[in-house]
C-alpha cells in the first residue's frame, strides 16, 4: 500500500446497516415505506410537521436500541492508531461512529441527536421526542426541528469537505448508494486532484466505475480488513 499522508472517509446508510438501522434505498428502505417529499423537505416541515417530527422522533427512538459495529470500532481505530491526517466525513445522522469510538466525525446531513431552531439557529443535544412547536432552549421561540439537513439545504461544512478532498490522498467511500449529490460528487473531487478512491460497499455504488478500486462486501468485514492493510504500513 503507498505511504498515504492524507485520508478523507466518507460513509453512508450501509455502515449502519449490521447494526440495523434501515438503509435508505432498497427494499426494506426507509424510502420505501415514505415519500422524500413528505418527511425531508423544509416545505414538508411547514405543511405537516407532526408526520416529519414522527418520522424523526421514530428513528431517534431506534437508534436507543441499537449499537456500533465491527466497521464503526475499526473507523475509530484507525483514528487512534494513524499517524497522518484523517477526516471521517458522514452521511449517516445516527451517532454510531460516535459510541465506536471516533472523536471527530463530521455529520454532512446533521444529527438525530441535535435539534435545531429555526428562529435563532441555536443548536442543543436532544435526546427525546419532540412533538411541533417545542420551545428552544436558547431563545424561548417555538420553532425547533430536527438537526437534519432536508433535500433542497446545504449540506453542512462543504467548505471545510472540499479542503480536505483537495488535499487527500486517499478518499475512502463506505455503504454509501452514490445517489445523493453532493456527496456522490467527492469521488470525482478526490481523482481530479489525483488522490487514489477505494469503494466499499455491499453493491457498486452509482458512480462505482469512478473508483480505481471497489471491494464487495459487508462493511462490518471489509472495513477491519482495510485499516488492518493501512496500519500494517
Ligand atoms: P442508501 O440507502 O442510498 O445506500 C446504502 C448503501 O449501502 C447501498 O449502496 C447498499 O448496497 C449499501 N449497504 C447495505 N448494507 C451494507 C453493508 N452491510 N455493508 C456495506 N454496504 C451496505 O444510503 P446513503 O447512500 O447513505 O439523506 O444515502 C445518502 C443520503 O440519502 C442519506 O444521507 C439521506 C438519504 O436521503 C438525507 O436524509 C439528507
């Protein structure tokens, strides 16, 4: 394996998956059972907020019961045991990678865990339901939703993303479809600037052919393996 001095990780719904959380697409697919439209859009917040705080409420409420996986431990390993620079970049809202043990993840689509308010834009830990119309802590205003970056927002610290994609040598996609720009993009980033990009991932990924090299396969298998070849180095 090369001597890389700069890694950029991103992962997605099917690093979550051995731990059962639902994936998005699919069968069993969390779009599957609901409309995009309907649960993860600003405009489905203003119109029914009580079916997007259930949808919501409902995943928070799943993510009490379940725990982080062989590929989330092997994540945060690696952040303890490699020397050069890594950034873990997520898709994912849950806080797996967070209980595996990594201190730094960034969370692209926000956190399940988070509420934010619409009206001062402060953000605190929550950890329960919350019904429409719950108060912020900070500034009293009704106006609390989930952290979570709808279809149609900006993802969160693109630029702080693209820095370090720019700068990598390495850029690693795990359990991600590649069906969700910008995200599905950062394979494209990482070549332009001649970093090499692995895949792994249960099925090829929609951009799979951007990759110099795609590894099929569970995540909870094919990411010990990996950090195991890049700490072996
Ligand atoms: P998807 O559900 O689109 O894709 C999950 C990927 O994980 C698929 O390619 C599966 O083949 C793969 N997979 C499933 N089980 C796996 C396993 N055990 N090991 C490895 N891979 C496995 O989820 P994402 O790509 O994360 O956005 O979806 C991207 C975004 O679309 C999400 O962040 C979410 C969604 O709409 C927002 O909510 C803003």
């Amino acid at each position: 394996m090369p001597d890389y001095r700069s890694i950029v990780i991103l992962t997605g719904a099917g690093i979550s998956a051995e731990s059962g959380l639902a994936t998005f697409r699919g069968p069993d697919g969390l779009w599957e059972g609901h409309h995009v439209e309907d649960v993860c859009t600003p405009q489905a917040l203003a119109r029914d907020p009580e079916l997007v705080h259930r949808f919501y409420d409902e995943r928070r409420a799943k993510l009490a019961q379940v725990e982080p996986n062989a590929a989330h431990r092997a994540l945060a390993r690696l952040e303890r045991e490699w020397q050069g620079e890594l950034l873990l970049v997520t898709q994912n809202v849950d806080d797996l990678h967070e209980r595996g043990g990594c201190g730094q993840v960034l969370h692209m689509h926000g956190e399940l865990l988070s509420a934010l308010c619409a009206s001062c834009d402060g953000r605190r830990e929550w950890r329960d339901a919350m019904p429409p119309g719950s108060a912020c802590p900070v500034c009293d205003a009704r106006a609390l939703r989930p952290d979570i970056v709808f279809f149609g927002e900006m993802p969160y610290q693109m630029d702080r993303i693209d820095a370090a994609l720019r700068n990598c040598d390495l850029f690693v996609s795990i359990g991600t479809s590649g069906a969700v720009y910008p995200a599905a993009g950062f394979v494209q980033t990482a070549r332009y600037v001649g970093a090499d990009t692995l895949e792994l991932n249960l099925d090829p990924s929609a951009g799979s052919t951007y990759f110099h090299e795609s590894r099929m396969g569970p995540a909870g298998e094919l990411v010990p393996i990996w950090v195991e070849e890049v700490l072996a180095d």
